[in-house]
C-alpha cells in the first residue's frame, strides 16, 4: 500500500476511536450510575424517600428549636424557608465531596476492567448525587412554599449561580481528598474533624452579616458561607449582602479541582493498588 494511501486510512480511523471510546466512557457512566442506584437506594425500604426524608428532618428540628427562643427568624417569617434556604446549598456541597471523595474505593472492582476509568468512576458519583441533590431541593423548597404559603419573589440568577458553586466547590474539594485518602487513609477522620464546623460557620443559623466584623472577617475564608448568604439573597429580595465573593468561590473551586485532577491521574493506580 502507498504510503500516501496509508496515511489517509490512519487518519480516517482516529474519529472512529475517539467516538467508540467516548461511546464506551457513556455505557460505563450509565452502567456505574445504575450500580450506585441499586446499591445506595435500591436495597432500603423507602429507597430515594431517605434522602428527602433526612434534610427534611434536619430542617424541621432546626424550626423547631429555634421558633421556642425566637419569634422569627433573621429573615422573613418562616423558619422552615429560612432554614432550607442555608442546610440545602451545604447538603450539596457536603454530599458531594463526600460520595466522590470516596468514588475510586466504591468501584475499586470494575475499575480493574480497561474499559472502565477513574474518570468514568468520579463522574458517575458527581452526576448520580448532583441529581439527587436537586431533587430533594426542588421538591422540599416547592413543598415548604406550599404549606407555609408563604409568598416569595425568586430572583433565579442567584440561585442558580448558589448552586452552580456549590456543585463546584463540593466537586473540587471531593477529587482532591480522592487523591489524599487514597494515598493516606489517616485523612478521612482528619477531614471528618475538620470539616464539621463548617456546619455552624456556613451561617446556616444566622446571617453572617450580622455578626462583628472580626468575626466577618474569618468566615470570609470559608467558601460554602458565601454559597450559603448568595443563596439567600435570591429568596429574600430585600436582603442585600456583601459578604458574598463570587470570584474567591470560583478560585478555591477551580484550583481544588485542577489539583484534584492531577493528583488522581498520577496516582489513581497505586491509590488502586494500595488495598
């Protein structure tokens, strides 16, 4: 065969295999999401109602306790909105770095298949909780709204771009501790400690605005509290803050994911190997 011809043929059939390998990452995707589904819901009664079920005890206990000390909350007249407005955009970002974090030792068995990858694995996660996460976002603010009848004008670009970050931030900070879990097992109760404060100094009970500017200044440096005052904004139309810094969201995102990213590519086998 002419060279000439040779080299056109080759060129012909690299299209092919970037398709038959981008087709083949789609079927392993699927296939990993449809494994995690039957595993995490498929095998408890009530399945998916679990996860409606555990933020939406959550926020109720938090009503609860607060409406016996307060009359009303720091913003509007509903506790319920007031609290789902701050517990839901940290439920996405707590659910995610959490299931992906752990994404490579969940499919650690198929990972051992060529045609399945670390990516494969790390996207079915975020894909599977992502969705699940706005469900149960949807369906309790949509429930809240309703019952409370409390009447609200959403402005959606912030809360869009509240939950754009938070998948982010979650996303990022997920693959990175992907790669230091998987090289030292020690960090998952070391980041378990570190990471429950989070739970208070998001200002999911309060509004960081409110507090001493010492105070302000500290909570500054923790992201998800800025995901939280932005998602807030966009239910209560009077609250203006300026606590929130997109761009410091977007940095500690993208430079925790692009860390994350290398880290895994480089050692995602002896992370493998290591158990």
């Amino acid at each position: 065969m002419p060279a000439d011809q040779a080299q056109s043929l080759s060129q012909v059939q690299k299209p092919a295999q970037g398709v038959k390998r981008s087709f083949a990452s789609f079927r392993a995707i699927s296939a990993l999401i449809l494994r995690e589904m039957s595993t995490r819901y498929g095998r408890s009664p009530g399945g998916y109602v679990w996860a409606i079920m555990e933020p939406l005890g959550g926020i109720l206990l938090l009503s609860l306790g607060f409406s016996l000390v307060m009359r009303t909350p720091a913003l509007g007249n509903s506790f319920l909105l007031f609290y789902a407005t701050g517990v839901l955009p940290f439920s996405l970002y707590n659910m995610l770095s959490g299931n992906v974090m752990r994404s490579l030792f969940f499919s650690k068995a198929l990972l051992q298949y060529p045609a399945v990858t670390w990516a494969d694995a790390i996207i079915a996660r975020f894909i599977l909780t992502a969705l699940t996460q706005l469900m149960v976002m949807f369906i309790l603010v949509a429930g809240i709204l309703l019952v409370t009848k409390t009447r609200v004008i959403l402005e959606f670009n912030p809360i869009v771009v509240s939950v754009l970050l938070s998948m982010l931030l979650g996303t990022g900070v997920g693959v990175l501790n992907c790669a230091i879990f998987g090289l030292f097992p020690v960090w998952a109760q070391v980041w378990s400690i570190l990471n429950r404060p989070l739970f208070i100094a998001s200002g999911i009970f309060f509004l960081i605005d409110d507090l001493p500017p010492v105070v302000q200044d500290i909570l500054w440096w923790n992201p998800v509290a800025h995901v939280v005052s932005l998602m807030r904004t966009g239910f209560y139309p009077t609250y203006r803050t300026e606590f929130v810094n997109i761009t410091f969201v977007l940095t500690v995102g993208i430079v925790t994911l692009f860390l994350g990213i290398v880290l895994v590519k480089r050692y995602h086998r002896d992370i493998l190997n290591s158990r």
